[in-house]
C-alpha cells in the first residue's frame, strides 16, 4: 500500500474539482458511500485503501490516469544500477566502448570452464567429499 498513502486526499481532490459526491463515486464502483468515505478519511493508524478493482473502476469510469491516484517514488529517489565498467563519465562518450568494459569486467567475474566443471562435481558429491574439498580448499 505504499503507492497509495495519499490516495484519500488525492480522491477528495479530484471529486471537487470534478463535482462528484461520495455517493458518485460509491456508485461507479458498486460500493456503500461509508466505504468511499473511509478512503478519504483514513488515518496513519488505521489507514483504509480501495482494491485494485476499485481503483481502476475509478479511473476508466472517470478517465482520471492511475498516475494521479498513486505515489510514484521522485526521480530523484531512483537510482542507478551500478554495473562494473559503465561510470557516468563512461556513459557519456562511445557506448560501444562502455559495453566493451562491461563486457571486460563480466568476464572477470564469472567462473571459467574449469571452475564451472569443479561447481558441476562438487554439488554431485556425497557429504564426506564435500566436506573434504572443502578442507582442501581452505588450506
């Protein structure tokens, strides 16, 4: 529920500058005027939120985009995956050239053949040769 924290307040809006009453609004979604009056007058403690159905007989029926009822988290928020090899400097210049260090320092990362192999082998072992290449393996 964490999109819809200002949902109520966003909903009062919206049926005042649209002159619906609770009642219009309970009707379009098949609900009682409490349970609409519920949305906009919940509290942090005990906060009251539409299903998704209601939400989206809202919308279609009115025409208002999901986007004005729902929190989207700011721009500013949303950060960046860090991928080895593509900085921000990077990113600016030839992309191909970013993708080629990506694609260096992948390389570096994954396991080679060889290692993969020993991967295949160790997990088909029993308990005891887990136990013993693991010994071996710390020394």
């Amino acid at each position: 529920m964490k999109y819809l924290k200002s949902f109520g307040k966003q909903l009062g809006f919206f049926r005042e500058t649209h002159k619906l009453s609770v009642k219009d609004i309970a009707d379009l979604c098949a609900l009682d005027e409490s349970v609409v009056s519920a949305w906009e007058n919940s509290s942090d403690v005990a906060p009251c939120y539409p299903s998704l159905e209601n939400l989206f007989d809202i919308c279609f029926k009115t025409g208002a985009s999901l986007e004005y009822f729902i929190d989207t988290p700011s721009s500013d928020s949303i950060t960046q995956l860090d991928l080895p090899g593509l900085t921000p400097s990077l990113l600016d210049g030839d992309l191909n050239q970013s993708i080629n260090e990506l694609d260096e320092q992948m390389e570096k990362v994954l396991p080679s053949e060889q290692e993969l192999e020993l991967l295949r082998k160790f997990r088909r072992s029993n308990t005891q040769n887990k136990e013993l290449i693991l010994q071996l393996a710390g020394s």
